[in-house]
C-alpha cells in the first residue's frame, strides 16, 4: 500500500488540525530543515572524491578511489531510501542487480554496469540544490508563521516599533501590542498553510526519491509477477487446507453422529415389538444425535462461508461474531459500498479467527474491530489489550489467515509485543 497516498487522502479527509496532529507531518517538517547539512556533506564529499579519482586514474589510484567513491554513495543511497520511510512514510525498496560471485573487481564491475548505481549518484547531486530550497522555504514560512503569533509580545518587551506598512511616501508604524493582535490569527493561519506546504513538499521529494533510487518499471512488474505467483501458491495451499479441514470436519463430527443415529434407529427397529420401551428410549437418542448433527453441519456451513455475510453484508456478520466472543468488542464497520464476495469473506473470517485467539489467549478484557476504505482498500483492524505475543507462525491460524490474504495480493500484519496490545491489521483489494 502507498503510503504516501494515504497521507494524502488524510490531508483532504480532515483537514490542518487532524494533519497538525499527525507524527508524520512534523517528521516531514524536520526532514525539510534538517537534511540540509547532509545534503551539503553529500555534494562536497562527492566532488572531492571523483575529482581526486579523476586526476589520479593516469597512475590507477584514481581506479581504487572510483571504486571506494562508488561504494560509498551506494551506502549514502541506502541511507536516503530508510530517511525516505522515516521523513516521508515512503518505503523504496533497494533497486540493484545481485551481485555475481567471485573477486572484488568482478563485483566492482557489476555495481558499475547496474544502471541504479547511476541514479543514486544522480540523486545525491540533487539532494544539495533541493535541501537548499526546502530548507531557505522551510525557514521562511515557519519564521514568518512565528513571527506573526508573537508580534504583540515582541512589541511589548522592547517597546519600540516593529511593523510598519508604506503607502506611497508614508509609513504607518505599530508599536502598541494590541494594535498588532490582528497578526494572531494571521501567523497562526500561516503555520496551518506551512503545515499543507511542508507535507506537499514532502509527498514531491518523496516522488522523486521513488523514481531515482527505487526499481524501475521493469524491476517493479518482475517484483509484482514473483508476488503475485507466490500469493497464488499460499492461496491453493490455503485452499487446500481448508478441503482438508472441512473433510476432517465432517468425517469426525457431522458423519460419526449421523452413523450413531443411523445404528439407534436400527436397534430401535430390533426392538419395536420385544421391548418397545428400550426402543422407544433409542428413538429418543436418536432424535437427540440428529438435532447434533444439524447444529453440526450448521457450523460447518458456516465456517465455510455465513448466511448472515450473504444477507446481511459484512456489518452484521461481524456484529454476530463479536456477540458470541467471551469479552467485550466495539465494533466499527464504515463502508460506503460493500466489497466483493471474496474480499468479504476473508474479512469476516480474518475478524472471526482473530476474536477466536482474543478469547482464547489473550486475557484481554476488551478488543475492537475496525472496518473502513481507504482509497482502493478495504483495511481491517483487530486489537486488544491483551497480553501480545501472537506470532503468525507456520501451520498456525494467523499464517493460515495472512494466506487467505494472499489469495487475493491482500496483506496481513500482526504487531503483538510481549505485554500488549495486538493489533492485527488486513489490507485487502477492495476491486477484485
């Protein structure tokens, strides 16, 4: 999922407070006057060293200065793109060619002839230009913005004038603190207008930092065809297990009771003329074993896929569930339309083996579920205060669910740490 979209649908979904509030538009806004330094560091650091590398390649020092320079902004790149996640939300996966085995100057090579290699180094050069804009714009408006909140109080502590406006030949001072209270409201407008600039800025540098030192589209559609052959290997297996269970299902539960019933009714008909109360006794216990063997088969049926979720849409199946888990659950389901079929069933069955482990391992003593779109994405989110520790360990029934994910290029994170809380959260197409 881009996050970086999301931090744009956030910005037009609730406004400067909400955006204000958010860790991310300050981790922008430092990343906007900090990097500058960096920035400066990189252009310095690179010119010395291709220069030196340039002018000395006659006697091949220049030869082991290259390669020592190309390793180096290689590592600076990898720096940029983990900056990249932390300043901007934005994750850019490492774009270079394997490296071949063999000698030094065999992988030299190779990092020479990957065309990411370049990029980086075309980055790096415009990290320095782009720091000193970002950084003279950020320093302007957030000085201004300042500027403007505490004009009154500024007046006031050196008691002289400090704004004046010209009109023509003349000049209008302020120098009372409350003729300067207008400026208030304005700085404060200012900041919230910063705050739009800072994170727009951002999602820009952010764009470009993904066009230079990500994969290029070849590498991006190799990277969704090898996702997408193993979520649809994970989707038969998950398939397939679920085959597997419900045969287990039947073959121990809804087929052993019916066998009982079939073996009563057999006996019964033994003793309808000999012992007509013993056989009246074994209609009753086949009665009994036929009702078990509907409830059975009920919850098998709806294990495999609920008539509510059919009926009713994914609020109230997911209402249901919550009303039979052993805690208490706030259920949030905010949806403008309903998903597809598939996508709803993986989220009601994500929802239900979730609240399953709540109530089983948890020992918490409340939990919620929260069900919206974001974009083109249904997310769902599971959490509880809890102990944590849930893991999506292999063959277990978080795995079995970030399968189910899977089938259908959704994903499924669990972040349970030892004490709690666990959140468990699906992003799942919501077009499919």
């Amino acid at each position: 999922m881009n996050s970086t979209l999301e931090i744009t649908s956030s910005q037009r979904r609730f406004g400067p407070l909400r955006l204000a509030r958010e860790s991310l538009t300050w981790r922008s806004a430092a990343y906007l006057l900090l990097h500058f330094p960096i920035g400066l560091a990189y252009f310095v650091g690179l010119v010395v060293l291709l220069s030196v590398s340039a002018g000395t390649l006659v006697i091949w020092v220049g030869v082991l200065g290259f390669a020592l320079a190309m390793i180096l902004w290689r590592l600076a790149a990898k720096f940029e793109r983990r900056l990249m996640k932390a300043a901007f939300g934005v994750e850019i996966p490492d774009p270079y060619r394997p490296l071949p085995a063999g000698n030094p100057f065999t992988k030299w090579r190779a990092m020479a002839v990957d065309p990411a290699t370049w990029k980086d180094l075309v980055y790096l050069f415009l990290v320095f230009p782009l720091g000193t804009a970002e950084f003279v714009m950020s320093v302007a408006l957030w000085s201004a913005s300042a500027s403007l909140i505490v004009m009154p109080l500024t007046i006031n502590w050196q008691n002289s004038g400090f704004l004046y406006i010209t009109f023509g030949d003349q000049q209008i001072w302020f120098d009372n603190p409350i003729a300067t209270l207008p400026a208030v409201p304005l700085g404060i407008a200012l900041a919230f207008a910063t705050l739009y600039v800072v994170r727009g800025v951002g999602y820009a540098h952010g764009a470009l930092a993904r066009y230079l030192l990500g994969p290029n589209e070849t590498q991006r559609l190799r990277a969704r065809t090898a996702h997408l052959q193993a979520s649809r290997a994970r989707g038969v297996d998950a398939a397939e297990a679920e085959r597997r269970r419900i045969e287990r299902d039947l073959h121990d539960g809804a087929q052993q009771q019916l066998l009982a019933v079939a073996m009563d009714l057999g006996r019964a008909r033994a003793k309808l003329e000999t012992d007509p109360a013993g056989a009246q006794e074994l209609i009753q216990n086949a009665h009994a074993g036929a009702k078990d063997a509907i409830a059975e088969l009920r919850n098998l049926a709806r294990g495999i896929y609920p008539a509510i979720l059919t009926d009713r849409g994914l609020d109230a199946a997911i209402s249901a569930v919550a009303a039979r888990a052993d805690v208490p659950v706030a259920v949030e389901v905010d949806l403008p339309t309903r998903p597809p079929a598939a996508v709803e069933s993986i989220a009601y069955f994500i929802v239900s083996e979730a609240l399953t482990n709540v109530s089983k391992y948890a020992r918490a003593t409340h939990a919620s579920v929260r069900v919206t779109r974001d974009q083109n994405w249904i997310v769902v989110e599971v959490s509880d205060n809890g102990t944590g520790g849930a893991v999506a360990a292999p063959g277990g029934g978080l795995a079995g669910l970030a399968d189910r994910a899977a089938g259908i290029d959704g994903i499924l994170t669990v972040n349970s740490p030892l004490g709690g809380p666990t959140v468990i959260r699906a992003d799942l197409p919501a077009v499919w």
